[in-house]
C-alpha cells in the first residue's frame, strides 16, 4: 500500500486526485503495474486508477484475466472500477480509505454483493486508511 | 439505433460479442463516434462498446464531460458502463435489448438510483429491442 500511496503522491503533483493503484503478483511479490488516477492528463472521466492499472496488466500480461492478482488501491474503488474489478477476475483487492461518498463496494450499490455479479473478489479495507485519506483532505483543502 | 446495429454486426464478424453504441450529438445530428465492444481484440476485460465510446468522444472532444450528447446502444449497460455514463454527463441513453442478468440500469444495482449517483442521465430502452436481442441470441448460439 505504500508503493500504491507514492503513486497517489504523483498523481498530486499532477494535480490529478491522488490516487494510486498497484497490481501485484502475490506468489512472486512482483508489481505488474503501478497507476494513478489520470482523468485530468488523459482527458477521460473514466481513467480511475484502477482502471488504467487493469487496462496495464492485461496489456503487460497478454491476458483478459488477472485470477492469482491482487490490486491495492488507495481508495475505496467506486461502483465502475468495482464491476471492472469483478470482469477482470482479480483474486483480493486491498483499499485504504473508506468513501461513503462514492465507493461502490462497502457503500453505494456494494457492487460485490449484487446477486447479479458473477464473480467476488476478496476485500480489505482500511489499511493505511489515515495516510490514504489524508493525500485526499490535503489536495481537495489545496483546491479550495 | 440501425447505425450501432451496424456495429454490433461489425462486432459479431470479428467474433466479438456483438454489441454497438454510438455517441451523437442530437442538435446537429452528427455521429461523434461509433464503436463496438472490443474486449476480444484488445484482450481487455473493460472494452465494452460503451467505455470504447466515450473513451474516443472524449478525445475526438478534447472534454471530459460528454453534457448534451447521446449515447445509442444496443444492450442495457452493465453497472461500469451505467457509472462511466454518469461520469461522463451523458444527457441521455437510449438502449435496445434490457439485460436481467448483467444489466446495472434497469436491472441488478440500478446504478442511476443510488443515492451515491450524482448525475443521472435519461434513459430509454427497448428501442429495437427484437434486433438487438436477436444478434445478441444468433452470437450464443454460434459458439455452442
């Protein structure tokens, strides 16, 4: 999570929201990929973090699954980045912060629990939550 | 709804699953761009037709936020593609064939509907439903 947590650090020196995500071969320990939120840089409003870091290991990998993978993120994955987290077969996702706000799988429609979602994946949250939703509190108090 | 039809079809003979949406610009008539799913081809899980759509209006665009197009497809949208929408401030969706079993509009979590979806486009569906669904049923039963 602190590699995940110096991707959302790049992201805000990008003024982009800080958020990272890291794709991580649990067995090996290696990182497939390492992402940030890049709806600013990219110009597309679906260019979460998790989402270019799927999008990156399936490219890296030369396949559509990531079964085995885990995904840490800094944030609490939201309804669109969860349904990809379910399509993309990842075994665990670890997040940091919680996001009553926006999140989609312990808040909102807690995508993982619709009994129209085929696959579940295994959730942690609130690991390194206080460094993880303060990046957030510092970039958003810098935008005021 | 002819037009994504097309693509649906285009999809069908590239042994995708045939599914096509366009992005239009309703004042002018003028189609932004029309794409369909791709998840065979790119080997990613969130290829959907709707995500390919918006990720190409918004560069063809140059903006992030898609407010006073519309968006033409011929399922229902699962639950990413319902939440991209809403990030993506498409004013309105007109769909074809509804989708129980992967649906995230009309059917599953109803992505519109939650109290954490803070924009909500229009929507309209079973526009050319038989069509839509008959591609849909002919891919299926092709691969058994």
């Amino acid at each position: 999570m602190i590699f995940a947590l110096e991707y959302a650090f790049r992201a805000f020196s990008e003024d982009e929201v800080p958020i990272g995500a890291i794709i991580l071969d649990p067995k090996s320990g290696k990182i497939i990929t390492a992402q940030h939120n890049q709806m600013r840089c990219s110009g597309n409003p679906i260019a979460h973090a998790e989402i270019c870091a799927i999008t990156e290991a399936c490219r890296i990998l030369n396949q559509q699954r990531l079964n085995g993978y885990v995904l840490y993120v800094t944030l609490e994955p939201c309804p669109m980045c969860a349904q990809a987290i379910s399509f993309a077969r990842l075994d665990k996702v670890i997040f940091g912060a919680y996001d009553p706000k926006g999140g989609g799988i312990i808040h909102g429609p807690r995508i993982f629990d619709q009994s129209t979602c085929y696959f579940q994946s295994e959730i942690i949250g609130g690991v390194h939550e206080e460094a993880c939703q303060n990046i957030l509190k510092d970039f958003f108090i810098s935008k005021r």
